[in-house]
C-alpha cells in the first residue's frame, strides 16, 4: 500500500477514536449528568 494510502488510513482510524469517546463522554453525561436512562437504551 502506498504511503499516502496508510496515512490515510490512519488519520481515518484516529478521528473515528474521537468520535467515539465524544460520543461516550455524551452517553455519560446524559446517563449521570441528567439521570436519563432512557437514552442508552437498546430499542
């Protein structure tokens, strides 16, 4: 794989890390922060 495809790849795989503890940090506040257990509900 050429270099600029791996680094690619890897910006990508480093922004969806974020996006997901951003994610998490907002699952938490609502889950703790404003006790709504609803939102982290399956449906």
């Amino acid at each position: 794989m050429p270099e600029n495809k791996s680094s690619v790849f890897r910006v990508l795989d480093a922004n969806l890390n974020r996006l997901r503890e951003g994610l998490r940090v907002v699952e938490e506040y609502c889950r703790l922060v404003q006790n709504d257990k609803s939102f982290i509900q399956l449906k």
